[in-house]
C-alpha cells in the first residue's frame, strides 16, 4: 500500500436527490469553476463561491465541507464527460483500429483544453495536497480502466494487471501534456502532434510484441 492509498478519498457530503437540490449543486459546481478560472486555487474561497452562486455560505457547507472537495468534484465532472464522450467515440471506431480512435479523440480532447480554461485550472488544482492527488488518482483510474477495455486486443489476455497499467501511464502522460500545451509560450497545436505521435508510438511498440 502506497501513501496515497491510505488516504480517505475527498467527497460531497452529500449528493442531491431532488431536481431543485440537483440545480443548486450544479449552480455550486458552476459558480466554483468561474471564480477557479478568474483567481486560481490559491485564493479560491468558499465564500467567493457562494457569492458567485448568490447562495448563502452555509448552503455550499451542506455539501462541501472546503474548496478541496468542490476541485475535486469538478475533476470528478470532467472525467465523467470525458468517459462519456469516448465511449461515443469508441462505438463509431472498432477498437481493433485504435490509430484513428486514438488520432479523433486526442483531437477532440485538445480542442477542450484549448477552448475551455478550467480544464487546465482543474486539473492544476488537484495536484496540490496529497488527498485531492489521491481521490484525483481514483478518478483517473476510472478512465483507465476504460482506455485499458479498448487496448484488450493489442495484449494477451494473461497481461490484463500490465495493460491496466499501460492505460493509466497513457491516460496520466496525456492530461500531463494536454497541460503543457496550453501554458504560454506553447504551441498548442505542436505539443499535441508530438503528444499523440508518443501515445501512438507507445502503443505500436506494444503492437508488434503482443
């Protein structure tokens, strides 16, 4: 057991059951996500949230118990989208020809990164204690698990630990990068060519050995 396996991943404490609860959820989330963009994780505050939100203090406290859990949550958002999205993609392009999976997908991930701000302020913010980097890992490896079901036919069945292992190395080193890309004086557009030319280079490796 690692470090961060012994800590307690950072969750709501509580979720909405209710449609108007669910609206003010998503209105913390939303709120949250503006003011992260606008003055970074450093000087994020419940309190600029709430004011944002135009919700009392203590309604972000019933389901937040501090701004750790509410950037967790949102990289929780992002990931859940994500896991969606390429699945969609995954239905259009038989797995057995990841290349041009591999080649849409990363170019529609980068264009969220490139477009939309709070990706890169997302995920910034939950590398900064060790338990948003732990519960932010379980989110990852949710991900994983789901890149690692579309690598199946590049490995042996009996190499299932290794190719989980693989998809969590591909999934970490692309949103390491997607990071990079967009951080000035960076060409996007560059760093994403040699991004997906590593991934699919990675992937190939694997290809010609399985």
């Amino acid at each position: 057991m690692t470090d961060l396996d012994a800590i307690e991943p950072l969750v709501p404490r509580k979720r909405p059951t209710q449609e108007r609860s669910r609206r003010t959820f998503d209105a913390i989330l939303s709120s949250a996500r503006e003011v992260l963009i606008d003055v970074g994780f450093d000087s994020l505050t419940c309190e600029q949230i709430a004011q944002r939100a135009d919700l009392p203090i203590g309604t972000i406290y019933q389901y937040f118990a501090n701004k750790y859990v509410v950037v967790c949550e949102l990289d929780r958002q992002d990931t859940t989208a994500v896991s969606a999205e390429l699945s969609e993609f995954a239905s259009e392009i038989p797995s057995l020809k990841w290349p041009q999976l591999l080649e849409k997908f990363m170019d529609h991930l980068a264009e969220l990164w490139r477009t939309d701000p709070s990706r890169r302020a997302v995920w910034l913010a939950v590398q900064s204690t060790p338990a948003t980097r732990a519960t932010a890992s379980i989110t990852e490896k949710i991900l994983a698990e789901q890149v690692a079901h579309i690598l199946a036919p590049l490995t042996p069945s009996s190499q299932r630990e290794r190719r989980q292992m693989m998809a969590e190395v591909l999934v970490h080193a692309a949103y390491s990068l997607l990071s990079f890309s967009v951080q000035p004086p960076h060409d996007h557009e560059k760093v994403v060519g040699e991004l997906k030319r590593m991934l699919a280079g990675y992937l190939l490796l694997e290809e010609s050995v399985a």
